[in-house]
C-alpha cells in the first residue's frame, strides 16, 4: 500500500470522527471519551510493538519531545476540540481546523530556518480554499460570520496543536520508526488524560456499559488513532511534513461524505468543486520539487 494511499484511509478514519463524536456527545464527557479512544489505541500500538520488536530504549535527553507529542497530539489537540465543540458549530471549526497546514508550514519554516518556495504556499492555500468552498457550500462570504470567542480559540488552539505534534515529531522520526514514536506519544498523552478522565464515574460507567459506545469507542482507538497516527508518521518520514498535512484537508470532505452516509444529511453541491481545489492543492505541493524526497531518514 503506497504512502499516499495510507494518508487518505487516514483522513477517512478521521473524517468518521465528527460523526461519531456526535453520537458521543450525548454523555457530555469529552475527555472520559477521549481517554477510552487511547486506551483501545495504546493496546493496539503495543501489540504491534511486540509483535514487531520495535521496542528501543530513548535517551533521557529526548524524552522531552515525547513529552511535548503526548500533550501536544494526544491531550491538547483532542481536549481542545471537544470543549471548542460544545460551543461552535461543526462548519467554524472545519473551517479553523483547515488552517493547520498553513500552521504546520510558518511553524516548520521557523524550525527549520527555511522558507517555503511559493509554490508550496500556492498549494497550501489552494488547499485551505477548498476546504472552505466545501464548509460554506461555495459561499465564502460565510467566513465574515467567524467571530473569535472562546470556543472558536480553543478549535484554533486544537490544531495549532496538531501542527507542533506534526513538526516536533519530524526530527524524532530521524532516529526511530513511525510506530515507537507514536506509541510512546500515545502513552505519554494517557498519563496527561487520566485525571481529566476520572472525574465522573457516573458518565464513566454509563458510557463503557453500553455495547454501542464501545464498539465506536474501540473504532476510534483502533482506526481513527493506532492505525491513521502511525500511518500519519510515516508519511512524515517519507514525504514531508508539508505535504503531509495538505492532506488534512480531505478530513472535512471525508466527514460531510460519513455524515450523508450513517446521518442521512444532504450532500452539499460545492463537495466536487471543493475537493477539486484540494486535491489541485495536494498536487502543487506533493509534485513540488523542493518537497519530494524531503522526508527523513532515521539514522
């Protein structure tokens, strides 16, 4: 299975999350929810750890980047977009939550010392572009209607932090394979996620009694994080982190596709034309001769 491949079944995982989030959120429990999902994810890592003899020991020295992924990837990124949910609608937050390869590529440029040529900046705005004419359904003036409030910093944030989890992590896929250095993020992040999750053994118990709740809990952990996060690595191991992260933009197309499937809701005529200009965006970048090859290679 290529790269590319991988990265899209990826954000098809992730483009299933809101949907499944909205069957969840009758719990009123985001952080309970999302400590499950890590839990399930963290087993499923472990066991392809073992089963592939990944285990190395890290120095000391490095395991504060471990530190800054599992609260960056795992615990900041996640909590963040639940509690921004609760109070902006599901459009504004695909909207913000676009900008993370414009955020992955000024935080990569400032890390690096290097600035991006012009065409990657095109494909990364055609990219962004695309996912707003899909949100607003070719309407873009709707963009007017985002106000900055809390619940809007805290989407903003969420991906802010995904774009740290993404560019901290190149340099550590350098030295170690994509699945220690998401297994170890994810252990980390648990730790994090623990006392937000042990707050209300009520909502606990009812969540983790149902059969439904686990089994799109168990989806999430296995799919949406164990499998689309190392795959996400590797993809930043081979072909970038810039190229990686235009492909978060297929994330929202993804989700408006998952809602008309398991939801019924209506699909929205700018679908095609959206993700027309991403995927034009996705070719600028990818096909971007300062960007191929650009990956890492672990020592």
């Amino acid at each position: 299975m290529t790269i590319h491949l991988k990265l899209l079944l990826a954000t098809m995982f992730w483009g299933a999350t809101p949907t499944i989030g909205r069957v969840l959120a009758s719990y009123e429990a985001p952080f309970i929810v999302v400590f499950g999902r890590f839990v399930v994810a963290a087993i499923c890592l472990l066991l392809l750890m073992q089963l592939g003899r990944h285990f190395k020991k890290v120095p000391k020295v490095l395991w504060w980047k471990f530190l800054i992924l599992g609260i960056t990837g795992i615990l900041l990124h996640n909590g963040l977009l639940y509690e921004g949910l609760e109070s902006v609608t599901a459009s504004h937050a695909s909207i913000l939550l676009a900008l993370i390869a414009v955020q992955v590529t000024i935080l990569d440029a400032i890390v690096s010392k290097r600035l991006p040529n012009t065409l990657t900046m095109v494909g990364v705005f055609f990219g962004f572009i695309g996912v707003v004419y899909v949100i607003t359904d070719g309407d873009l003036y709707l963009l007017r209607e985002i106000v900055f409030r809390r619940g809007e910093i805290l989407v903003f944030c969420s991906g802010l932090s995904w774009a740290i989890y993404s560019v901290v992590g190149k340099d550590l896929l350098r030295r170690y394979p994509p699945i220690l250095v998401t297994t170890y993020a994810a252990l980390v992040g648990l730790i994090f996620l623990f006392p937000f999750a042990v707050t209300d053994t009520a909502k606990t118990i009812a969540i983790y009694s149902e059969p439904k709740s686990i089994g799109l809990i168990f989806f999430l952990g296995s799919f949406g994080s164990a499998l689309a996060f190392v795959w996400y690595y590797q993809a930043v191991s081979q072909i970038g982190v810039i190229s990686t992260s235009v492909y978060v933009n297929f994330v929202p197309i993804f989700g408006v596709l998952s809602a008309h499937v398991f939801l019924n809701e209506p699909l929205v005529n700018s679908l095609f034309t959206g993700g027309v200009i991403v995927f034009i965006g996705l070719m600028i970048v990818t096909l971007c001769p300062s960007n191929i090859g650009n990956g890492q290679k672990r020592e």
